[in-house]
C-alpha cells in the first residue's frame, strides 16, 4: 500500500473534473430537459434514447439540486440555472398531493402515478428548492424548502405519520434511511442559507450512531426499538453500500466541523465495518446485500454490483484518506475507483452502466431508469473533484 503523491492526486482532480463536464452531463444534455412539459426525462437506454416519458419525482429533485450546486460551486452558466428552474417549477406545480404529501412517479405531464409511503421525494425536493433558492436568488424557494423540511422532521420523529404503514405493531423496527438522507438534506438546507441548526443535524447523527454496533463491526439497515438486532431475514439484510453513504456524509460534517475527532472515528468505523463486509474478495466492487451473520440474503440480486454503491464508497474512501491521511484509505480508493471505471463506464456512449452480474457482466444497458438517473455518479465527481482542488 502507498500513499498519493501530489502529482497523483492533481491527476485524480483534473479526471473527475473531465469525467463529469465531457462525459457524464453531455450524455444528459439538453436531451433530458422536457421543453413542452417541463422536468426531466430520464429513462434512458445505453445510447441516450429515451425508452419511457414517466418521471420519478426525486429524480425531478436529485438532478435539480445537481445543477443547481453546479452553478453555485463550479461556474454561473445560465443554461445550469434553467435546467434546475424547470425541475423546480415541475416539482412545486405538479408533484405534490392534496395532503401535502409527495407522489413518487407521475405521468410526463404530470399526473399523478404512484405515492409511497416513505418520503424521499420530500427529501430530494428540499435539496432541489434550498440549492435553486441559493443560485437564483429568489427566496421563496428557500421559504419553501424550509417549510418541507420541518415537515418532514415531524415525520422521523413519529408526531405526523407520512402514510399508512406498511408492516403491523407486533415487530417494530426503525430503518437506517431516513435519518442518514436527512442527514445530508440538512447539511444541504444549511449550506444554502436555510433553517436547520446544529441541535437538529447532532440529533439525526445520534440516531444514525444507533445502527453502528462496534461488538460485531457492522452497520444495522434495521434495529429494534432500543437498537438492537433483529434476528429475522429481512431485518439481518445490509446494505454496505448505504452504510457506506451514510458514513461520508459524518465525515463531510467532521471535516466542516474542523476535523472533529469524534465524527472522524465514528464516520471511519462505519466505513471500515461496511468495506469488510461489502467489497467482493473474487470479483471486486462492493456487493449490493449481505446478512448480518453470513446466512443466505432473501434478494435474488443480492450478489450484483450496482453503480451507486461504487459511487459513494470512491466518495468515502477519498474523504477518509483525505481526513486522517491513513494509507488505507487511499488503497482502498484505488481499489474502487479502478474497479468502478473499468467495469461501469460506458466508452461508446458515455455515463456508467447501472446493473452488472456479480462478476462484472453487464446486466442491463439502460442508463436511466425510476432509481436511476444523474445523480450518484455526478454527485461523485464533483465531490471528487471539489475535494481534490483543496490539495
């Protein structure tokens, strides 16, 4: 193992600069931008071709918060900022139900297909109205992620229930998800001038902290009331990479904080625990579930390789390094950032596969979908590349 030399961490900079202004966003536009109706569409086949006109809500939300934040942090295009108004107006105008609630997938004109009962549409259209109410200026997308958001934290607490649930009383459990998205949809409401204070950002790390069991170097996707493991199929799943996730966001909140030790470890142990148990020995990548004690997981796509959890741990693994300087992290960064580029990237067409076999097959050659669209692997880069321009 080695450490980066300068020379080789400008390199990295300069190929996720590249990587996201001449390959990523030039497969997404202006193609993506519905000029009749207004948002985006996403569903795409390898070669950019659109293969259905429905959208995913958090999508409209995800790539407006990404262009958006392009404006804010990397150049004030104008063609950025509109792309991000039209994703904005789409959500405000169309994706919302009478109870306030959010539907997760509408027609192209916007009528209403499916609302679920978890309220990640809700959170991706907090990030899209702060970052927009930021770029342009106009407040009152500000006032309005505002006032999402503090909805939204009735719901995590319990006193406004989001919609009918899903399971009965007689085995409770508390998921990982909604705490850590929130996690990072409060640092991004912050970072744009918006309502969400430090009480609020230390509570949700404190419930995030509540998954991380040290005795057994795991990271829970479910615990019981009080914490603990709950030994059934469903709640023994993990996902490493959405532990992985949640841990660069700790780290991010570490590094704002001046490098704050207690993050830093705690962030770094969710990284480790989930590394060991979700990078393939065989194949390489991190694998999309495994079970908290090694049984067979009930997912039948539980040994594939998607794209996002690639993404997120080449974020980590470089955060890491970053923070503590420990050569560990940045092995661990080569190691998945060579497997992520040689396996997801699409050198014909541009952007990554999605989907691939557990040995690196592709699966599917769409590139958009309901779940995927330009948001992780962008995300990536320009993470990537702002950190890097610190070195």
């Amino acid at each position: 193992m080695s450490r980066y030399s300068r020379k080789e961490l400008h390199e990295l900079r300069d190929f996720y600069r590249a990587s996201l202004l001449d390959d990523t966003l030039p497969f997404w536009l202006p193609e993506i931008v519905d000029e009749e109706f207004g948002g985006y569409l996403s569903m795409r086949d390898r070669n950019g071709k659109l293969i259905d006109d429905d959208k995913a809500v958090w999508l409209q939300g995800r790539f407006a918060w990404m262009m958006a934040t392009l404006y804010n942090t990397v150049e004030k295009k104008a063609e950025w900022l509109e792309t991000s108004r039209s994703g904005v107006k789409f959500l405000q105008d169309h994706c919302f139900d009478q109870d306030g609630r959010m539907f997760f997938l509408v027609t192209r004109e916007g009528k209403a297909l499916r609302k679920r009962r978890y309220f990640y549409s809700e959170a991706f259209t907090i990030m899209a109205f702060a970052s927009f109410g930021k770029a342009s200026g106009e407040m009152i997308w500000l006032e309005r992620a505002n006032a999402l958001f503090h909805k939204c934290l009735g719901y995590l607490d319990g006193s406004v229930a989001p919609g009918k649930p899903k399971w009965t009383n007689e085995r409770t459990m508390k998921g990982l998800g909604e705490p850590m998205i929130f996690l990072q949809v409060g640092q991004i409401l912050r970072d744009s001038g918006g309502d969400c204070s430090s009480e609020v950002i230390d509570c949700l790390i404190e419930k995030i902290s509540n998954f991380v069991k040290d005795d057994i170097r795991c990271v829970m996707e479910q615990v019981g009331p009080n914490g603990e493991v709950v030994d059934h199929i469903d709640a023994r799943t993990l996902n490493p990479g959405h532990a992985i996730e949640g841990a660069w966001f700790i780290l991010a909140e570490a590094k704002r904080r001046d490098n704050d030790p207690e993050l830093m470890d705690l962030g770094c142990r969710m990284l480790d625990y989930m590394w060991e148990r979700g990078w393939d020995q065989e194949h390489g990548g991190i694998i999309y579930f495994r079970d908290v004690y090694g049984k067979p997981v009930q997912e039948y796509w539980h040994d594939m390789k998607f794209w996002w959890p690639q993404c997120e741990a080449i974020i980590a693994t470089l955060l890491a390094y970053q923070l503590t300087g420990d050569v560990k992290y940045a092995e661990w960064h080569r190691m998945v950032h060579d497997y992520a580029h040689r396996h997801f990237h699409d050198k014909e067409f541009g952007e990554w596969f999605g989907y691939l076999h557990r040995d690196g097959r592709v699966s599917s050659p769409a590139k958009g979908n309901h779940f995927k669209g330009p948001f992780h692997l962008p995300r990536m880069q320009w993470y990537c590349w702002q950190l890097l321009k610190q070195e």
